[in-house]
C-alpha cells in the first residue's frame, strides 16, 4: 500500500502536460496497456494528455473522446468497444465526477478493477486544483499549446477552404455537362465547406471560455468567500457581460455573440483576483471592496480596490502575482496609502506575441518545476552539494538536472544560465 501511495505521488507531484506519461508507467504492471489518453475540457490549451503508442495517440480525436464519454457514467471503470483513433478497438474506460476521462487500450482482454476508477479520482482531482491555481508553469504550457493550436488551425482551414472553394466554383461552372451529378457533387461540397468553417469555431470553444460566465463564476466565489465578512461588496463586470447581456446586441435587440477569453487568460484572471481579493481582506479594519474587470478585445483589465487602512503587504503580494503575469507578460500595479486604502490593477494580453523567439524567457518556460528549482539554487552561486542538501535529493541527481537545465536554455555554463535567468527575473 504504501509502495503504490508513493508512486501515485510522483504521478500529481511533476509538470501538468507529462502527468499522463507518469500516469501510463505507475498503472502498467496492474493494467498493462498500450496508450493512454486524459481527456478533460479544464485544460483549455490542451485537453487531450496522452502517452503510449505514438501512430496510435496521433489519430485520437477529441469528437471520438467526446462520444466516448457521452456513453460512460461517472463511476466504476467499464470494459467496452468503441471508436479511438480512426478504429473499433477494445478499451477501459473511467469518467471521473469531475468529468475527466480516462481511456487506456488494454494490451490484453479481462476487466479493469475497481481501483482504478479510485486512483484516476486522485488524478483528475490533481488536474482540476493546478488548473484552479493557474501556476506559472501550467499557464506558460497552456499558452504555448493554444497558441500552436490556432496556428495549426488556421493554416489546415486555410488550404482546405481554398481546395473546397476552387471545387465548388469548378461545379458550379455552366460548361459542365450532367446537371443532375453536378447538383450532387455542389451538395456534398457545400456541406463540407461549411463543416470545415464550423471546425474552427468548435475548436475554439475548447480552448475559450465565455466571459460573462468567467466573471460571474468570481462573483460567485468572493460572495461566498466573503459571506461573513462585514466588508461592503461591489462588482463591476465588463461591457460585454453585464446583467443580462452576454454579447454585442443586435439591430433587433438580442445578443449576437459572446466575448470570449483564451482558457489560460481566463484562469490567471480569476486566480489573481482571487489572490488580491483575500490579501485585501486579510486587513482588518476593510470596509469596501471593489471588483471590475474590463476587456476591450485585445486586454483584459482587472482593478480591484479597498477601503482599508492601507497597510497591505505589497511585497508579499506582488510575490504572488509575479510568476502569473510572466508567463502571460502581463502588468501588474500595486498600491497602499495608510489611511486611505488599497489598489491593484492588472493587464493581461489576450494573445501572445504574434512572432514569439527562443529569447530567454521563452527558454525558460520549457523547464519543469525541479529544475526551476535547481536554477534558483544556481543563481546563488550554491554548487551541487549544497542544492542536493537544500531539495533532499543526491550530488548526482543535482547533475543530472543541472546538465538538464543547461540543455534546454542553450547554454554551455552555469554562469550563462545564471546571467540568463536574472535577465528574466528569477
């Protein structure tokens, strides 16, 4: 019991996008299997984790993870056949409350135990609270992967609208002869044309989240957060989502469309507001507080505000913050006037840099969480004996990780590495 409890540590204890790798080595003594699939919409950049047979996990689609999942209960692990990866194959299957999913294709036939579903509970739980965290490492993963994604995207929709498009005006030509075929073959044309322009708008819809529905999902949380607080409460939402609206209106007066925001912009928002909102109230003596966010398509910009005795710990805060608006290159102000009270005000870019570079940060952002570590302990000037003392770990895991680090940033010392990451802050 034990042995497994700790390596189901070491699957949730590690960067989110490689937790379904960790996940396929501690279940494949027990449940030997060839590829593994976590299916959830939380991670908006990437909801799809796999590992295993990559020819396989390549083909997966999210329609065929969707349709799988409409037909399992949360609950016990079902055996069953369906559609994955352009094929009717054997798989076992968990959905877990939380509405993540798990698929594994077995090696073998038989039934999955019953603790898998409870291991996977675990798993998904893990997920959900470092997506509800929104950490530096998650949100430069998640914006890395959406921004791959939509490039991807739209270069597939591109040249297949071009193709479609030169087929239908060929078809339609009155030159052609055979009206009848030609009116079928128009048809089919046209209905794949307008399936590929849906695909892009669908795809979004997993890698967005509404506004209105963002900000009322804070809203609800500082209200209960709050509910014994004697502060007085007042929220500002944006243009776009204010009571009763949830869009740009129309000549007859209904909604025609709802602003979104990048999955990644999103969750840092609600988790630096969050954190501001509980640094303001851990001040005695508030009375007021204010919440407003605005976005004008291209930012969003949260500000909240405190009628306090203006003595918040700026540093502390600012701590906070910091690792959350790097990774999005956000900006972040803060303010204290003992007597009067206190401010923060944040902006974060919707998109990233249109023509992102291997600059320093950008390296940076490929390390995992352990070698962050051993990165900082370098800076210090701290050699490989001390960093081992200092994260418990042994002189030749220090070397391991650091001949690691020095790889991914493209450097060749350890005082190149450093210099590198104080350009960037850390």
């Amino acid at each position: 019991m034990t042995t497994e409890l700790d390596g189901l540590r070491e699957v949730i204890d590690g960067p989110l996008h490689e937790i379904a790798g960790r996940l396929s080595r501690f279940l494949g003594d027990r449940w030997p299997h060839t590829a593994l699939v976590i299916f959830t919409r939380e991670c908006t950049g990437r909801p799809r984790k796999v590992a295993g047979d990559t020819e396989m996990i390549n083909r997966v689609t999210l329609t065929e993870l969707e349709q799988l999942k409409a037909r399992v209960t949360p609950g016990a692990p079902v055996a069953t056949i369906a559609t994955i990866a352009g094929a009717e194959r054997p798989v076992w299957v968990v959905r877990d409350p939380v509405d993540t999913l798990l698929v594994l294709i077995p090696r073998g036939s038989g039934q999955p135990a019953a603790p898998l579903a409870e291991l996977f509970g675990i798993v998904a739980t893990s997920i959900r609270q470092q997506v509800a965290q929104a950490s530096p490492d998650y949100l430069a993963e998640s914006r890395a992967a959406s921004s791959e994604r939509a490039r991807t995207i739209a270069e597939m929709a591109a040249a297949h609208e071009t193709a479609l498009v030169t087929v239908l005006t060929t078809l339609r030509s009155t030159a052609l002869d055979d009206h009848r075929a030609r009116l079928a073959a128009t048809e089919e044309a046209s209905t794949a044309l307008v399936a590929l322009r849906c695909a892009r708008a669908s795809d979004q819809a997993l890698s967005a989240e509404p506004l209105p529905a963002v900000f009322a999902r804070l809203r609800k949380e500082i209200r209960q957060m709050l509910r014994h607080h004697e502060a007085q409460l007042e929220f500002v939402a944006p243009a776009a989502c204010a009571p009763g609206d949830t869009g740009r209106r129309t000549e007859a007066g209904r909604s025609e469309h709802t602003m979104t925001l990048p999955g990644e912009v999103a969750q840092a928002a609600h988790a630096m507001t969050r954190a501001v909102v509980l640094a303001l109230t851990a001040q005695s003596g508030l009375t007021r507080l204010r919440v407003a966010w605005e976005c004008d398509g291209t930012h969003l910009r949260v500000d909240v505000r405190g009628q306090d005795p203006g003595r918040l710990d700026l540093g502390a805060l600012r701590h906070q913050l910091d690792g959350r608006a790097r990774a999005l290159k956000a900006t972040v102000e803060l303010d204290a006037v003992p007597g009067w009270g206190s401010r923060a005000a944040i902006d974060l870019p919707l998109a990233p840099a249109a023509e992102p570079d291997r600059t320093g940060e950008s390296r940076l952002a490929g390390l995992n969480r352990r070698e962050l570590e051993v990165l900082r302990l370098v800076t210090q000037g701290k050699r490989n004996r001390a960093i081992g003392e200092a994260l418990g770990v042994t002189e030749s895991t220090v070397k391991f990780h650091v001949a690691g680090v020095l790889k991914k940033l493209e450097v060749s010392s350890r005082g190149e590495a450093t210099a590198l990451a104080l350009s960037a802050g850390i």
